[in-house]
C-alpha cells in the first residue's frame, strides 16, 4: 500500500457523531448489566430477553470504533508527516487508559476488599498481574464482578500494541494484515464453536470487528466508492439503512427459535458478524458524510457520554456493585435501581473525566503530530 493509494482526505480528526455513537454503545452495556429481566413469561417476553442478550453487542461497536479512529489517526499522520511515529501512537493510548485503569485496579484491589471486610461481604479477587500486564480476558477462574468487566481493556491494548506495530512496519500492506485478521478470527470462532472451546474473552475472537473498523477508515480515508455511495443515500435510501438494525434482531430472533445446537451457535456467529459489518458501514457513513446536522453529531448528552464512556464503562461495575451492598436491605425495584446506578455512575464518571482523566488527557497534546 503506497501513499498514492490514499488520495487527500479531508483534514478532520474529529467527529461528534462518533462521541454519540459510544455514548449508546456504552448505554446498551449498561443496560444488561443493571436491568433484570423477569422469569415470569409476560408480553413479547422471548424477543425482550433476546434484545436484552444482545446488549452486550455494544462491546463489539467500542471495538469497531477503536480501530476506526486509530487506523484514520495513522493515515492522516502519514499524509501530513510522510511517516508514523510509534512512540507518539502508544504514549497517547497509555496516557488516555493507564491512569483511569490502575486507580480502578488500585480501588478493587485495595479498597473495594476493605469495604468487604467493612462489611462481612466475600470478595474474591483474581491474580493481579494478569490485570497489571493487560492479559486479564485470559483469566478464566470466576472472581470478583466489577473486575472482570476490565477484560475488555486487555483486549483493546494488546490489539492497540499489535496495530501501532503494524502501521509502523506493515504500513503498505494494511488490507493485507487486515484479511489475514478476518481469515484468523473467523477461522478461531469456528474451531471454538465445533470444539465447544469458550472464545468469549479471547483476542482473536474480536479480530473480526478490528479488522472492520480499520477497513472501514481506509475505505473512506481512500474515497472509496463503498462510503461515497452511503453518503449519497436517497431519502428512502437512509431509511433503509438506519432501519436495519430492527429488521436485524427480529430476523435472527426467528431463526434462532427453529434452531437448536450447533446451527444456533452458527447462527449467533452470523448475527454478530453482520452486525459488525454493518456497524463499520454505520461509522463509514458518519464520517464519510459529517454532516453537523444530524441527531448524532447535536445530542449534547450522547456527545458527552461517549466522552466520558471509558470511565462510566470502568466504573459501572463497581457502581452496581456499592450500591447493591448499600441499599439491599430495602428491597427497591430493579427499574429504580438502573435509575440510582445510572445517575450515581454518571456522578463519578464526571468527576473522575475532569479531574484525574482529564489533566493526562490534555498531555496527549504534547504527543500529536497532526
């Protein structure tokens, strides 16, 4: 891949409507985490779990966006700088999430097991060096809850080591690493799935929705006709395209009751993996368009609440965990509760943004170079 197979793209490294984007993704985990849904059959009860399940796809649009954003930043660094500073890349990525991710640990390890204590609560807490060296996913004894949502940070920072090492070196041959990251992960899922293997928490399971964001940013970065054509879209056109989604789950949710087995978990696959694709396409369109117009890019609270995702995502499980311990003797309903959870997360995220994340934020600025 040459410079020349990347024709000037527009100067622009910022886009609001992908802050929203993460705000709902971060929203959709939340959700499965605080709601509880019934036993009781009641009303659309089978679709309503089903939709619940898959809130967690939220984890694969955070992935999507992460690979996005770091393969646009690369190409525009090679555009403007004519190379790419791996130094820069990775002390950027370790001043966004070090700081918020060790005082978590610092919490969990140290003060949550104090609050037990406090409380004549049991906590069981994992190996700490696998959260120190960023491979908690492949830790796979049950322990404490609000730890184990940080697998996610694991999987992202050993694929943002992976990617700025291959925008350093493998730099011209991207669509290449990224087909063999396609081939890897669907290859590994299969193989999970015919050998009842757990994937869930594995790297390569998630290579796919890496490899789709990264694409998606050298499609548009490029002017793909792919992104030119969603950015052209027809009024019935959009319509199409942002219904999907429904059309999505409710045709899966049909076909996976006359499944069973194998074919099931092929069909849960399937589903994920389009829905992957589709998000890349989403995010593709967003950027591709930009227009300052849309829902995405003026929703101030969905703007800041992707903003702020990285923290509300760490701290919503100890969040939960807290408040379960403090106000289980009054028996609250579970829908007050996502209430208090959201708006007692919200709180400390806020504070956690603007006054330990933000001051390592604003270093960052001293490591661009665009």
């Amino acid at each position: 891949m040459s410079k020349e197979t990347f024709p000037v793209a527009k100067s622009k490294l910022y886009f609001p409507q992908l802050d929203s984007i993460r705000g709902l993704s971060f929203i959709s985990i939340f959700l499965f985490h605080a709601v509880i849904i019934s036993d009781k059959p009641f009303f659309l009860s089978g679709f309503i779990r089903y939709l619940h399940n898959n809130l967690l796809l939220g984890l694969e649009v955070f992935f999507v966006l992460s690979s996005f954003l770091l393969t646009w930043l690369g190409l525009n660094e090679y555009q403007k700088r004519g190379n790419f500073s791996f130094r820069n890349y990775f002390t950027r990525r370790a001043l966004r999430i070090w700081p918020l991710y060790f005082f978590i640990l610092f919490l969990g390890f140290i003060i949550i097991r104090a609050i037990a204590v406090y409380f004549h609560s049991e906590i069981t807490l994992p190996n700490a060096w696998y959260y120190i060296f960023f491979i908690a996913n492949f830790y796979t004894i049950d322990h404490v809850f609000f730890l184990r949502l940080l697998w996610t940070i694991s999987v992202e920072e050993q694929f943002y080591l992976f990617w700025g090492l291959c925008l350093k070196i493998l730099y011209k041959n991207l669509v290449l690493v990224i087909s063999i990251l396609v081939l890897i992960s669907i290859s590994f899922s299969i193989y999970s799935i015919t050998n009842h293997v757990s994937s869930y928490f594995n790297t390569l399971t998630y290579l796919f929705d890496f490899a789709c964001g990264a694409l998606a940013a050298i499609l548009v970065f490029s002017q793909n006709k792919i992104p030119g054509r969603l950015k052209k879209l027809s009024l019935t056109g959009r319509k199409i395209f942002y219904s999907y989604l429904p059309f999505h789950f409710i045709l899966f949710y049909f076909l996976n009751q006359f499944s069973s087995g194998l074919a099931n978990d092929f069909l849960a696959l399937i589903c994920r993996y389009i829905f992957v694709v589709y998000m890349a396409l989403f995010i593709a369109r967003q950027v591709a368009y930009n227009s300052q117009d849309t829902i995405l890019a003026k929703n101030r609270f969905l703007i800041l609440t992707g903003r702020m995702s990285y923290g509300l995502y760490c701290y919503h499980g100890i969040t939960i965990t807290l408040l379960n311990l403090l106000l289980l003797k009054y028996h609250i309903e579970n829908w007050i509760m996502v209430i208090i959870y959201f708006v007692v997360n919200y709180a400390i995220a806020t504070i956690s943004y603007f006054y330990l994340e933000r001051p390592f934020l604003n270093l960052k600025q001293k490591w661009r170079r665009i």
